[in-house]
C-alpha cells in the first residue's frame, strides 16, 4: 500500500510539475491578454487614496485570478503614480506547496479610469459622509455597521428572488431590500457590491456579511465605505396586543402578509424551537441579540414560499412593523417613480435616457406627437434580485414625477407615449413644486410637452383666484356703470 501510496504521490507531483512550469514568455502572454495594448480599463472613477485604489480594483482581480487559478497564477498591480493611472502588472507564477513567486513578469501599463460626473459625485459623496456619520470611528476606523433586512422588506426580498440560497453575486443583490439604507440614501437609483472580508452563506437568523460597500451609478462605481455589511432578521412584527400562542400570532402574521401582499401564496406554520439553533460557531443562538424575547413564544415559524420554507419568528411589537413601498430617484435627472403596488421588488431602480434632440427618434416623436418641443425620457426598471426588467404592473399604477425645465414653467403641461402603431397616447399631467406628476402602468419613452387650450390641473385650491377674479369684475362693473351715470346725466 505504501509503495502505491508513493507511486501516485509521484504521479502528481510529475503532473503538477508540468502546470507549474509556466515559462517567462507564458506569462507575458497573459498580460497582453490581461492589458491589450497596455492597457487596463476599470469600471470605477480615477480613486484619490491607496485605500480606493484597494476596493476599486479587488473585485476585478478577484475574478481575474479565479482564471488563472488552475495554472497557479497571480495577477496584479503595484508600484502605481499619483493618479493611479501609470502602474506596474505583475503576472506571478506561484509555487504549489510553498506559494512563492517562481517565475515574474513586470509590464508598465495604463489603467483606464472612467470619466467622473461631478454632480453624481458630490451627491454620492455626500451619502457616503451621512452613513460614516452613523458608523463614528473606533480604534482602528469605521465602526462595523450593518444594515438590515427585516419584516416586509425581507419577505418581498424572498419572494422576489425566489430563492434563499446565498453565494456572493447573491448577497449583493439583497442590500437593496434593506429599509434603512434606502431611506438613508432617498432611494436613490444606485447599485451596491460588498467587497466581503465575512460572510455570505445563509444560516437560519445569523445571515450577515461585511467588507467594503462599493456605491456604484449606471454601472460605474463612484465610493466605497469601510466596515458595512447586512444582516438578514428573520422576524415579523404583529400588533402588541396580539396574544403569544402560536395560532394567534400566526394569524397575525398571515393578516400582514395579507395586507401588503394581498395577491400572494405565501402559507405560515409552527417550527421548531427557538433553542435547536446554532450560530456559526455552533453554539446555541441568542434570540435576546436578535428580538425581545419576551414578545414571542418559544417557537420559529415557517414561511412558505412555494418552493422552499424559512424559519421566522413572530413577534408582537407593533412599533416595529413596516410596509415598505417602492421609490427610486435618479441622481442626475432627479426623474422619481414611485408606486403603492408592493409586489414590486424593492430593490429595483430606474434608470433615465433623455433624448438627444437632434436624434433621429426623437425628431420622428416630436412629428408623430405634433410638438413643437418636449422633453423625452426613455424609463426602465431593473431588479437585480429578479435579473430582469420590471416593464408593466398587472395591478396598480406607477407614479412618474418629472423636474419641469425652465421653458416650461408657466405652461400648461401633457405628456405623450407613441404606442407601436405610431399612435399618441396622452397622459393628464399634475404641476407641484415644480415638478409634473403622472401615473401609468408600464415603461417605455415618455415625452412632456406644452398642452394647448386647456389648464393644468392643480393641487391647490383655486378659491383664493375665483375671489380675485370676482373683485375684479365687480370693480370693473362698478366702474362701468359709474362711467355709464356721468355720460347720461
């Protein structure tokens, strides 16, 4: 056996001498694959500090040596100028027991950095300060901060998803779901990736993961924030008046999920004890971290989904209850849509193309609508967690609010879609605080425009303008027959 034992530690070690010995010439291969033309091009605005530098460009590495990982090859940058745009590549072929380089090859290469927009920007940065503000700073930087996933948020997190498997690619699409963070950042239509230093897998009430939170903008990442993570909560909250027996709070919980998702399968039984879960440390779960305990039995319940089950807790504390509705801004059009209709997954945003006006569509919109001019927004919806586009509602409306531009302040306001038959389709427009609201139920290019011969419909009371205009005629009536005496008299 011995003798076997050593003739196939033999055989690999042959075998792996033979993947090892990577010559220079191999190496200088893969940098003309990795950097065509000497060139590498990053997804990310030129960071500022090493520490950008370090977040900006993991994620891409990471990847990049998970391809050459079955050669044992490391790529790299170091050595970079003051911009960050001059640095060295280094392709390392490492050693298999010992990873020590054994063979380098040095190239000096340009890393493309995309172009910054100065406005997204300052308004990034300024959400950026707002979470450090929240975090404060301990010995060694941020403080850890976590934000959670919890009652609603996390049942239309499951149900949009569909899943409650967990890899990376995963945990970074469910940021989103989290209540606090787009309250914090006003819904915002930008993404987030976590640069994980812990965490991922999914483990019944101790899900959580950390590391660096990128803040990314029609796919260009614009910041990162130190030590942020999310953590999911598996807990739903009832009114605190509801009695802790398991057929009571399950009714309650199934009445909420009823409420803010009235056209959902979702089913809800009793599960195993609070005490039969361990953390990931294998010892027993403190629901006291978690929830106050004394709100609840002693009990999980399962949340059926259809294709799988997850354990919750139902707990009776009204002033923790939410029903989270969908909002997304866009940071450089300030273009809003909003809806009540809650199966819309959380996580979705808009993203807004305005229309060049000397573009061939839009000059053919501008002659199918018969305007003269208008403003022309192609909208879409995405969700990451559905990995697909959200286009039309099969129940309830969008709300769409749209800055007014200068030219059209003062006018009265309507707004045209083109249907594929090249028929215009109009939609009654709102003016407030200088923004033009409608409503409808799917997405494609909209177009605000000038609306002839009738007034824009108001939100404020138009009594005050009737008592004017009523003075008015009254004086000029007096006026005319005070007129009409002296002529005649």
């Amino acid at each position: 056996m011995k003798k076997i034992k050593l003739l196939m530690l033999t055989f690999v070690m042959f075998m792996m001498i033979g993947i090892t010995n990577v010559k220079a010439a191999d190496l200088e291969a893969i940098a003309d694959t990795v950097a065509p033309n000497d060139t590498i091009s990053m997804n990310a605005i030129a960071p500022t500090k090493p520490e950008e530098m370090d977040f900006y460009t993991n994620g891409y590495f990471v990847e990049l040596n998970e391809d050459y990982k079955d050669q044992n090859i490391h790529v790299l940058l170091s050595d970079c100028d003051a911009t960050f745009t001059t640095c060295d590549l280094v392709v390392v072929e490492q050693g298999l027991e010992d990873p020590l380089p054994i063979e380098t090859f040095t190239r000096l290469v340009t890393v493309d950095w995309k172009p910054t927009n100065l406005s997204i920007k300052t308004k990034i940065n300024g959400y950026i300060n707002k979470l450090m503000d929240i975090q404060g700073m301990g010995e060694w930087g941020p403080n850890r901060y976590y934000f959670d996933i919890t009652d609603m948020s996390l049942i239309n997190y499951y149900l949009s998803a569909n899943t409650k498997d967990l890899d990376n690619t995963v945990v970074n699409q469910t940021i989103g779901y989290s209540e606090t963070l787009r309250n914090m950042f006003s819904g915002a239509n930008m993404t987030y990736a976590i640069d994980f230093r812990a965490g991922t897998s999914y483990l019944p009430f101790s899900t959580s993961a950390f590391g660096g939170l990128l803040f990314n903008y029609g796919g260009v990442t614009y910041g990162f924030a130190d030590q942020v993570g999310i953590k999911f909560i598996e807990a739903i909250y009832v009114p605190s008046d509801t009695v802790l027996s398991d057929a009571a709070l399950i009714a309650a919980a199934n009445t909420r999920i009823k409420e803010y998702l009235p056209n959902s399968n979702i089913t809800i039984t009793a599960g195993d004890a609070l005490d039969t879960f361990l953390n990931e440390n294998d010892m027993p779960l403190d629901f006291s971290q978690l929830i106050d305990t004394a709100k609840t039995t002693d009990k999980s319940y399962l949340v059926n989904f259809g294709s799988f089950s997850v354990p919750f807790v139902i707990v009776a504390d009204s002033s923790k209850m939410t029903n989270p509705e969908f909002a997304t801004n866009d940071l450089n059009t300030d273009v809003t849509i909003s809806s009540e209709e809650t199966s819309i997954p959380l996580d979705t945003v808009v993203s807004v193309s305005e229309l060049d006006e000397e573009g061939e569509i839009y000059q053919e919109l501008l002659r199918l609508i018969g305007a003269d001019k208008m403003i022309s927004y192609d909208l879409r919806l995405f969700s990451k967690a559905k990995n697909n586009n959200i286009t039309k509602l099969d129940n309830g409306k969008f709300l769409v609010r749209i800055p007014v531009p200068s030219e059209f302040e003062g006018k009265t306001l309507i707004v045209y879609y083109v249907n594929t038959k090249n028929e215009k389709e109009a939609y009654e427009v709102t003016v407030k605080d200088g923004y033009a609201s409608f409503e409808t139920d799917h997405f494609s290019i909209y177009n605000l425009t000038e609306k002839v011969g009738e007034a824009n419909p108001q939100t404020y009371d138009g009594i005050t303008t009737y008592f004017i205009l009523g003075i008015v005629s009254l004086i000029s009536l007096s006026g005319a027959s005070w007129y009409l005496r002296k002529r005649f008299n």
